[in-house]
C-alpha cells in the first residue's frame, strides 16, 4: 500500500517511516500540511496517516482534500487534543489519540487492505 505520513515531528515521522517500510508499504512523508497537499496532487496514496495540528494548512484541511480525490484514501487522523479529535471523527476513517501504541495504528491500516 502506498502509505502519506503526515507529521511535523521529526522523530515521530521517523519512527512511522521505519515500521511502514519495515512492513513492505511504499511510504511518502510530509512534515507540514502544505507539503501534505502537494503530495496528495501528484502521488494519490492509499492511507493518509496525518497529525490534526500542523504547521500551515491543518489536518482538518487535509482531510477535505483527500475527500475530493478522485479514489479517496482511507484517512486516520492523530492528535492529542481529544476535543479537536472528536470533532474530525467525521472526516476520518478512524483517530488516534496520541500518544498511542503502534500496534494500535498497524491494525488499523491493517483494516484498510
């Protein structure tokens, strides 16, 4: 699966990159959500996996635009403000309250093959 991470914290990205690859999924990362929709624009992935507070265009963004692709991905949206996250719910295939266990975010992108 073709897998966008989309995190502005370097060692988190870091970390997500490794177990993704690690599981034989072509990943691409953005570290703003500007760098998010570029990516969206000529690389469509199968899953976004994209933190809510980013610098520049925020996750809620992100999430509208990966609605308006042609073959939507699935989106599983990630934060640690719980209130900001419920709001998204609807826009997102699933959420993650950070911090989270990255079993947690391997079944869920699991789910989605």
């Amino acid at each position: 699966m073709r897998i966008l991470i989309v995190e502005d914290n370097p060692g988190l990205r870091a970390l997500l990159v490794d177990l993704f690859q690690g599981a034989a999924h072509e990943v691409r990362v953005a570290p703003s959500g500007t760098k998010a929709l570029e990516a969206l624009s000529n690389w469509p992935p199968d899953v976004i996996i994209a933190d809510l507070n980013l610098p520049g265009v925020q996750g809620e963004e992100i999430a509208i635009a990966a609605a308006a692709l042609p073959q939507r991905p699935r989106l599983i949206m990630m934060s640690a403000d719980r209130e900001r996250l419920e709001r998204t719910r609807s826009r997102a295939d699933a959420v993650l309250l950070k911090p989270f266990h990255l079993d947690e975010l391997l079944r869920l992108v699991a789910l989605f093959q």
